[in-house]
C-alpha cells in the first residue's frame, strides 16, 4: 500500500471484527529521534498468548474466506524496510494495542496521504465506534473524539453525508496547520 | 460552511436537521437498498476506499435511498474491488473488478433501473453474514 493512511484503514478492520467500541489512533511526529510512530489501539475482544505470537505470520488467519492475512505483516515489513518495528499487545477480553514505528527521514517511509478520507470513511461507516485521533509532532497537535462531536451535534448523526464532509474538512485543514508550524 | 472546530459543527447542525426531516417524510425502509464494499486488505490496496467514497457521494446526488457500509473479505481477493448489492425483495448480488466507472454503471443500470450489468460473481450463497 502507497499510503500509511490505508495501512491504518486496514489495521482498524481488525479492530472493528473484534468487536471495539473505541479506537485510539495516534500518530507522532518525532524527528529529534527520528521516528514516525503509529499506535492503534482497541477494546476489542483481544488475543490469547497463542493466537498473538501467530499474529504477523501472514499464512496465519481467523478468517474462514480465505487462508493468508496480510495486513500487519504488511504494515511490518513496510516499517522493518525503514529501519522500524512493529509490536503488538494484547489481552484476551480486553483490547489491543499495536505500535508501529517507522524511520522518519527514511526514503522508504510511505506518506501519510488522505487520511482525513480515511477517519471520515471509519466514522462513516461505524458510527457507533468512539474513534480517538491524536496527531502530535514537537510544535503542536490535533485531537478529535467523534464522543466530542456527537455531543456537539446533539442528536444529528454523525455519518450524514454533510457533517462527514464538514469533518473531512476540519481534518484537512487542523492538518495543515500541523504541517505549517513544522 | 467551513468549519475549523468542533464547535462549529452547530453552526450546520440545524440545517442538516432540516434535510433528515424531509428524508424522512419521503423514506420507505422497504425500498432501502444496502450496498457492502469489501474492505480488508485486498481490497484496500485495490482501490476500496475510492470505490465507497464514490458511491456514497454517487448515491447521494441520485437521491438513491441507500445503506453503505464496509465489510470484511468476501474471499474473491482476485476480484477486488467488490461490492454486495442487495436490492429491496431481491437476493444480494456481488460485483467484482468494481472501478469508479463500474459503479457508475451499477448505480445507474442495475440500482436505479434493475437491469443487469456485467461483472456479477455467481456464487450460490446468501449473505457475506451467513
């Protein structure tokens, strides 16, 4: 995949199977170490010890349509390419955590791309997940809560084409500012 | 109205309040119909994302009263992008090699005026939830 924005989308579809009701996406910035880190974090069902050593082995999947998954070890061989790693946490009845670090001068670290389509089509399609988005870099920052949001919208709901596309926007531009202050 | 806060998000609140009303007046649950796209991994990196956004925003400026939601794999990687298309009394029906312009064609051939386009995946089963 040509942007981390789709690796996200993929990753929070497992996130989504197993169930969340709340999803943490948070992305840093950090260039003084050089590092690009992503943490996607859920209160799924999470994994036993066995399935979760099983986990980034691409022959091994819980679906029954098909026989690979390819998602996270994917999204680690894409990171292990840039000097990074990727670890994952999990508890059985809990939730999981997966942490995935990338070189961030690195040539090989994918862009992040459109990744306000990418919250936007997540809220869209399930919005009875609370999605978390926090982007951070060293001189500023980026939280929304869709709990947030709901509370502003009062009853209106959050995956109406027209408030997506107002969310979209505040995306992209609270984005740009990031990047303006960097 | 561009909006730059969460605060903002009131400031349009009323007005799409106003466009529920009237969709309201006017929808028929019957007549719903429900379109799945197929989002895991191969799917994703066949152009999924793209294929959803343009039939939400496709659907919207038909006026086409429709349900568009993700899914997992429907097990036709090779096919990717697909869509499930479940018509209102009709069986569901799964397209495959789903571009932009084949949607276009879904949406206005088959959804709009119920004659079938190329591109169906005959399988002999339900529903992906089954």
């Amino acid at each position: 995949m040509t942007e981390l924005s789709l690796h996200i989308l993929d990753i929070v579809q497992n996130s989504i199977s197993a169930q969340a009701s709340r999803v943490d996406i948070v992305i840093e910035e950090d260039k003084l170490n050089d590092k690009y880190i992503i943490t996607i974090e859920d209160n799924g069902t999470g994994m036993d010890a066995e399935t979760l050593a099983k986990v980034t082995d691409p022959f091994y999947t819980t679906r029954t349509t098909r026989k690979v998954g390819v998602g996270i070890s994917l999204l680690k061989q894409n990171a292990e390419q840039t000097g990074g790693s990727l670890t994952i946490e999990s508890e059985l009845g809990k939730g999981t955590k997966l942490t995935v670090t990338f070189g961030f001068s690195h040539i090989d670290r994918p862009i992040l791309g459109d990744i306000a389509g990418t919250m936007t089509l997540l809220i869209g399609a399930n919005p009875q997940i609370r999605f978390i988005y926090i982007h951070k870099t060293a001189l500023s920052d980026f939280e929304f809560d869709t709990k947030e949001a709901k509370q502003e919208l009062e009853g209106v709901p959050i995956n109406h084409p027209d408030i997506l596309l107002a969310l979209k926007e505040l995306f992209v531009d609270n984005l740009e500012m990031i990047e303006a202050a960097e | 109205m561009k909006i730059k806060s969460l605060a903002d998000l009131r400031s349009i609140k009323a007005e799409v309040q106003g466009k529920i009303k009237l969709r309201e007046q006017g929808e028929n649950a019957e007549n719903i119909v429900q379109i799945k796209v197929a989002m895991a991994t191969c799917g994703i990196a066949a152009g999924a994302k793209g294929v959803m956004n343009f039939i939400l925003e496709e659907a919207d400026f038909k006026g086409i009263d429709v349900v568009v939601t993700q899914t997992g794999c429907m097990g036709y990687c090779y096919a990717e992008p697909t869509i499930e298309v479940i018509l209102p009394q009709k069986d569901p029906v799964v397209f495959g090699f789903v571009t932009k312009e084949k949607a276009r064609e879904i949406i206005n051939e088959y959804i709009i005026k119920g004659e079938m386009v190329d591109g169906m995946i005959p399988v002999s089963y339900k529903t992906v939830d089954e």
